[in-house]
C-alpha cells in the first residue's frame, strides 16, 4: 500500500511573515489529514525558520534543488544535501520543468542530482513531464520515457530510484489552469510505472507517482482517484493554507 504524498512547492515565493502563517495555517488542519504524507517546500533561505516553525508537527521539509556534488567545494551559488540534511530536510524537488527550461538542466544533471540526493539519505522527488508541443505531436510518452531512461541508467540510479518519488509534470498544466484530465494523468503514470516494471517490478509497485500542474480543491479528488496517482506536487494552491489542506484532504486513503 502506497502512502499518498501531497508536496506544496512554494517556488520562488514567500516573506518571513507569510511563511509563518502559512505553516501556522497548515499545522492548524493537520488533525483532518490522517494517513496522508504532507510537505512544504520553501526557498532556500527560509528552510530553517520553516524548520523551526514545523517542529513536533508531522509536516516533513523539502527543498527545491541541490547540487549534484555532494561534498563542499568552489560551486559558487550552490547547496549541498549536507546543508539540506543539517537544516532538517527530508524531500528534496529534483528536475523541475523550471530547472530543466529556465536553467538548462538536462537528464543527466538531474540523473546526478537525484543520485546524490538519494546517497545522502534525502528522498528526491523527481519531476519529469512534457512540452505542450510534444504532447500534440504524440510524443509524450517518449519524451517521459527518455527522462525516465537517464535516471535508470545512471550509475546507481536504480538504487536511488528505489528512495525516490517520481512527480510527473505536464508542462502546459503547470500555472495555466489548465490540468490533466484525471485520464490524461493516468495514463501517463502507468507509462511510468510499467516503464519502471521492466527494470524492477518491486521498485514499480512501491514507487510513489505525483501529479502535479494546477491541482487544486476543486479537482484534486478526481486525480487523485485515479489507480496509479499517489497523490501531488502543488505550486500556486500551496500558498494558500486552506486550498493546500483540502487537496491534503482529498489524499486521504
Ligand atoms: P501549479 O500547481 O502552480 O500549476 O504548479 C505545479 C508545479 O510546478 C509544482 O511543482
């Protein structure tokens, strides 16, 4: 039985005050999510204060990136998963479509990363996902599939794989509004973990698949639902206590 995870990334948003009440407000609707893994995921420079604002709560930490070398050094702008296990984290976002798109990060980067992360004892939480223009070209699949194929065939991949969570994120339904259908998602998640079967068919069965790209209350149910979504990734909806407590809700097994 797979546990359903809801992770809020906050991308690049938040001041000290609005990260206080926004954990405040999650930890007040705790009590009404039992049975479903909840993390937040801030900017960097507000892990400790969220770290701080979490403790005896059962609100894991996660951060939205780390560098593929693990050990200190000249890698100006970076954070280590040391630095991220010293400030309390757990999860830890790897390949977002933002990093891939906006920074050039390619397959093999994140392969790196999530190997890293993994070693480290970080659970990585690795994004894959689609264009807009490779899904109306029929290409989804293959394109998931070659994300996929970096990361099993990376130098300890498979084993990292095996402490990870897949989040898959459909490039076109990230801050559009316009979401997967539940069918769309599904689909795709059992891509995944058929593709994943054919490697290790222990790994495809305990893996945790995310879905993210404008979840909201309104419809994440219904994703949710679906036999292979393990619950999501949620940007925008995170930022709002209530709104990221009812998708929690709608996780509940
Ligand atoms: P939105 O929920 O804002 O579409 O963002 C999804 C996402 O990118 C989560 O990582």
């Amino acid at each position: 039985m797979r546990r359903p995870l809801v992770a809020g990334n906050w991308k690049m948003h938040g001041t000290k005050a609005s990260v206080r009440a926004l954990v405040e407000g999650i930890r007040q609707g705790m009590g009404e999510v039992a049975g479903v893994e909840v993390a937040v995921c801030p900017p960097f420079v507000y892990l400790e204060r969220v770290s701080t604002l979490l403790a005896d709560s059962d609100i894991a930490l996660g951060a939205q990136n780390l560098c593929q070398v693990p050990q200190a050094g000249a890698y100006t702008g970076e954070i280590s998963d040391a630095m991220l296990l010293e400030f309390g984290c757990r999860y830890v976002i790897i390949g977002h479509s933002e990093r891939r798109n906006v920074y050039g990060e390619d397959d093999a980067l994140v392969a790196q990363k999530c190997v890293v992360a993994a070693r480290a004892g970080l659970t990585p939480i690795v994004c894959v996902g689609e264009l807009l223009e490779e899904r109306e070209a029929g290409h989804t699949e293959q394109v998931v599939g070659r994300q996929l194929a970096a990361l099993l065939e990376a130098e300890g991949g498979l084993e990292a794989l095996r402490r990870a969570v897949i989040a898959y994120e459909p490039v076109w339904a990230i801050g559009t509004g316009r979401t997967a259908t539940p069918q769309q998602a599904q689909e795709v998640h059992a891509f995944i973990r058929t593709r994943l079967g054919e490697h290790d068919e222990q790994l495809a069965r305990d893996i945790r698949i995310l879905y993210g790209g404008s979840v909201k209350p309104g419809n994440a149910a219904d994703l949710f639902g679906m036999a292979d979504i393990d619950g999501g990734l949620i940007g925008g909806a995170s930022l709002d206590a209530g709104d990221f407590l009812a998708i929690c809700r709608a996780a509940r097994p």
